[in-house]
C-alpha cells in the first residue's frame, strides 16, 4: 500500500490525529511502525474494551503498525483498582489477553508488554523522573482524566505518579503513535510537548472514538468526549450501561432492550453507535426483522443507509434493538465458548468474576 492508502487505514481509527501531516512523514520514513495503547486491568472487558480495541489494532496493522499493548498493572495499582491488591490486578490482566485471543486480534504483530516488567529497569525510572521534572503538579492534576478521575478529586500520591509513568511509557516502548482513546489526550498532549525538549521525539497521536454507555446521559448529553469516555470508565460499577465480553444472551437482550435509543435521533444514541462502529464493522450486512404492517424485513449494507431511515422515522427503535440484540449475541458467542473450552482461561474468569470491583 502506497501512504495516502495507509493513511485512509489509520484515519478510520482515528477520531482525531494529532498531527496528520506528521503522521504522513512517519508512514513515508518507516516501513513499520510502532503503536501501542495501554489498558488498566481493572475488572471485565466490555464491547468496546474488547471488540472494538481488536477491530482498531487489526486495521493498525494493516495500515503497517507493529502493536504494543501495554498491560499497565503497576498503573492500576497506582490507580487504587482491585482494592490496590496487585495479584489480584495481574489476574484480571491475564483475563484481558485471553479475551483478545478470542476476538481475533492479530496476534502476530501483537507484543503485550507488562508495566511490572519495566520498572524493574533502571532507565524506566530516569524517563518518569525527567518527565516529572519537567512537568508542574498542576499540570499533572489536569492529566487526571486519563484514570477516569476528576482535577476537584483528593488524589492519593500514587494517583499524582501515574501521569509521568504513562507518559514515561510512551517513551520507554518506543512508540511513534500513541493509539488511545480520546479520554487519554491530556496526556499524549504532554508527551508531545515533553519529548522535544528531552532530544527524545513528538509522538503521533491517533485518539479512538469512545463508545456511550447504554443507559441515559446525564441532563441530557455529554458535554464533550471526554465525559462520555469517563462515565464508560465507570460502567464496570453500572453492569447495565454496557455489554461485557462474559454477558449471555439473557443478559444482552434485557440490556439492549431497556438501552437508551430515542426515536429518529442518530447522534448521542448508543444503539445508532453500536451499528456504526461494531455491526457493519463486523457484519457485510445488517438485516432487521419487521412485521409487513410496518414495511417489513430490511436488509441495510451501510451504517450511512441505517441513519437515513431511522433519521425519518421509518425503523422503531424496538425493531432496530431486537436485531442490534441478534447481531451482538453473534460477536460475543465466540468469546463464551472460548472460555467454556479453554481450561486456564475460564479459571481466570471465574477468578475475575469473584473479584471486587473497585473505583
């Protein structure tokens, strides 16, 4: 593939690129590329964290990425996760690689990395003191975000190290792009300003869309991206407001049934997302079974033909979630029978299941 074609890859990942121009000096330097997105191990997967993060790297690798996912253990700990009890953490960690095993992420050009692993490096730590140095407390406040947290928050002191470790990281692994969520763009903003001036480099940065939660927004809407990515941080305390990669179909259709949907509305309607960036991402085409008084069965080829029709009122949100229902019982069934056969890693479940979850 020639760089615009990589580059068109790359952009149907992105929801933002911080800067394209940059990113397309890279891709004509580079035959590959490192990537890498970080994941605290901080209870079950759901949808996005599972699907949707093994359909955004296998297009990186496409687009010519090699992907470090960084298991970022010693970031939960920090964070205060799993009760602070970093076993229990790296448990639900090894639970998290089983789960992408059983999506289908490209495992060959797929490295995970543990965070335990690098701070038993010396230089590690030199790259979190010189980040830390060359960063104000405020500043670092401000990054709280990326944990899920508020800057009005009483932060641990272990909460106020985690930033310069995350940026720290990025360095550290030698990434070029930094292929996050959009709640983690205070930090990649940092990294890019810190590098230069440590004669390090300017990462790119390439911020995922963020998936609503299935419940109701607060007031109304999300004020911007990083609220939304923030109540999805939260949804492991809310069961309802997402689909886990363990739920059975019970446990989807009552959800998707009781999801927020409002009729005619495509924007800031998680059921019109789900369609968008898992069914036609996963699925050549979506039908939707309705009886003849209502027109009948659809059979829709793209995301741009469902929002039409829904758009002007000619789908009902019932109809549209008993076949959204359908087809996500379909994306998970692999992932339930991996883990019924798979001795070790349905172990890890159960052990993950028994576990309380904590902010």
């Amino acid at each position: 593939m020639n760089v615009e074609e990589r580059i068109n890859i790359i952009k149907e990942v992105g929801e933002e690129i911080t800067t394209e121009e940059e990113l397309k000096e890279l891709l004509a330097e580079k035959e590959q590329l490192i990537a890498y997105d970080g994941f605290e191990p901080s209870g079950n997967l759901h949808i996005a964290q599972g699907i949707l993060r093994t359909i955004n790297v296998n297009k990186m690798i496409k687009a010519g990425c090699r992907f470090k996912m960084f298991i970022a253990d010693w970031h939960a700990w920090a964070n205060n996760k799993m009760g602070g009890d970093l076993e229990k953490i790296q448990i639900v960690g090894k639970y998290q690689i089983e789960v992408w095993k059983a999506c289908g992420m490209d495992l060959n050009n797929v490295e995970f990395i543990w965070a335990s692993d690098l701070v038993k490096d010396d230089q590690y730590w030199m790259k979190v003191m010189k980040v830390a140095i060359n960063s104000t407390l405020k500043r670092i406040v401000r990054c709280s975000q990326i944990m899920g947290r508020g800057e009005s928050e009483a932060l641990q002191a272990s909460q106020i190290l985690y930033p310069c470790m995350q940026c720290a990281d990025i360095f550290h692994l030698g990434a070029d792009i930094c292929q996050l969520g959009v709640d983690q763009r205070k930090v990649n903003m940092l990294a890019r300003e810190i590098g230069p001036k440590l004669d390090w480099w300017k990462p790119v940065v390439v911020s995922h869309h963020m998936l609503m939660g299935l419940l109701p927004p607060k007031d109304g809407e999300y004020e911007d991206a990083v609220e939304r990515a923030i109540d999805m941080k939260m949804s492991k305390s809310k069961p309802d407001s997402a689909i886990f990669m363990t739920d059975s179909e019970e446990d989807i259709k009552r959800k998707i049934k009781k999801a927020y949907c409002p009729e005619k509305q495509t924007e800031e309607n998680p059921i019109m997302e789900y369609a968008k960036y898992l069914i036609f991402e996963k699925f050549d085409e979506f039908k939707i079974a309705r009886s003849e008084k209502f027109g009948g069965d659809l059979v829709l080829n793209s995301y741009d033909e469902l929002a039409d029709i829904y758009s002007k009122g000619d789908l009902h949100p019932m109809d549209l979630k008993q076949a959204m229902a359908s087809y996500i019982n379909k994306m998970i069934e692999p992932v339930r029978i991996y883990f019924e056969k798979n001795k070790e890693a349905k172990e890890l479940m159960e052990k993950m299941e028994s576990y309380t979850v904590t902010r």
